[in-house]
C-alpha cells in the first residue's frame, strides 16, 4: 500500500503463469543487447534501443496496482496483464474470496473470477478498505486452511 497523489495503490501481481512469462520477455532484450555489445567494441544504436526497451518493461511490469474510487463507485485495477486492468463497478462485485496469498474477484462480468495475487499487509488494507466502501454489496469468503494468519480478518468479523 503506498499513497501517491492523496490515492492509495495496492500493489498485485496477475497469476504466476503470466507473471514468468511477462518477466522473461522484459529481460530479454537485455541479453540480447549485451550480446550485441559483446560482439562489437563500440555501442551500436541497436543496443542502445533493446536497453530502453528493458527499462520501459521493467518499469511497466511495476505498475499494476488497484486504486478504490472515494467518490465514485469504482475499482480501478491498474497494468498491462488482458483481462486483469479494467474499471470494475464495486457494486457489481458479487463475491471476494481471500487466500493466504491471492484474493479472487468475482463480478457479473467474470463468473470464474480473477486471482490477483498480494503480500499480506497490502492485502489486508485493500479488503478493509474495500469491505467499508458503502457500495460494496457483496461478500467476503476466507478460503484455504484457517490459521494465525486469518485471525485477523476473523477477529474483524466477529466485531461488527
């Protein structure tokens, strides 16, 4: 959770599949540029080019996170992954189920759901803020083995 511009991101990652394959397209311009290097003594322009192009995928591949709406009813979840970044209408959210790694979204668009995967912490402000939103209307599932590690979203729930 970092607040940029008076807006908190929480950062996700999309599902391990598309997280090695994104990763290793983003490195491979480097080697390639370091190949080209090491077979001439001076810096040709290709290299050049395949660095920016590493650079500007390292820094894409950094940018997703969620953003929830004060004022209006919407999740926004940011990146580059198809199907994961959209505008989701929080009020459509039919059902969020929180693991020890990943929560899953289902919404009237995606009947099996989207699996982002989150550190704890982040993951634990992004479904409290979520849950306190008023236009939240759906519900909030712990799935997997119950241990310390959900106590305190079970310590929250007993509270309300």
């Amino acid at each position: 959770m970092i607040k940029v511009f008076g807006k908190y991101r929480y950062h996700w990652q999309p599902e391990l599949s598309f997280t090695i394959i994104y990763w290793c397209l983003s490195v491979t311009p480097i080697f390639i540029s370091l190949a080209l290097l090491y077979e001439n003594t001076q810096i040709s322009t290709s290299s050049f080019v395949l660095f920016i192009v590493f650079v500007v995928l390292v820094w894409l591949g950094f940018q997703r996170y969620f953003e929830i709406s004060e004022d209006e009813d919407l999740l926004l979840s940011r990146g580059l992954v198809p199907g994961y970044a959209a505008k989701t209408v929080i009020s459509s959210i039919t059902k969020v189920a929180v693991s020890k790694r990943a929560i899953i979204i289902y919404d009237d668009r995606t009947t099996k759901g989207r699996i982002f995967y989150m550190r704890k912490w982040p993951k634990k402000y992004f479904i409290d803020t979520l849950i306190i939103n008023p236009n939240f209307k759906g519900e909030l599932i712990l799935i997997g083995q119950l241990d310390h590690y959900f106590n305190s979203y079970l310590k929250d729930k007993k509270q309300h």
